[in-house]
C-alpha cells in the first residue's frame, strides 16, 4: 500500500500540489468535535493532550469526549 502511494504522489506532482495545499488548509481549520458547534478547534486537554474542541466547548467539560480522561487543564491553542 505504502509503495503505491508513493508511486502516485510522482506520477502526478501538479494535482498533489493542489492537494497538499488544500490539506495544509484544512490541518489549520479544524472544528471542534462538538456537534453543533461551528467553532475552529482551539483548546488541547491536558494531560490527554486530545485537540478536538474550541476553548468554549472544552471549558465546560469535565472529561474529554475522545477518550473520557479527567481534564484537569485546559490549554488555549492558537493554530494560526
Ligand atoms: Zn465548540
Ligand atoms: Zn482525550
């Protein structure tokens, strides 16, 4: 599997160009997990160190959805 998608990758620099890009934009757009939440992710738990939720959804939970660890910290993160 690896070797065939490296193979990809040369075979078509110019459209993996593209998609580079648009995964580097996405990578620094991400919405926090809470549905309904149309916030950009942009607090980590610790210590699960989980970055899946903005400051105001994870301010106000005790546990973090992804892996159910106690928060004992929120951290502000800023992705851009
Ligand atoms: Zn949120
Ligand atoms: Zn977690």
């Amino acid at each position: 599997f690896q070797f065939r998608n490296r193979r990809n990758m040369t075979d078509i620099p110019q459209e993996i160009d593209v998609l580079s890009e648009e995964n580097e934009k996405l990578r620094y757009q991400v919405f926090c997990k809470t549905s309904g939440c149309t916030e950009v992710v942009s607090a980590v738990y610790a210590p699960c160190g989980h970055l899946i939720n903005c400051s105001k959804c994870a301010n106000a939970l005790k546990y973090c959805p992804c892996c159910h660890t106690e928060v004992k910290k929120v951290i502000q993160v800023n992705l851009k």
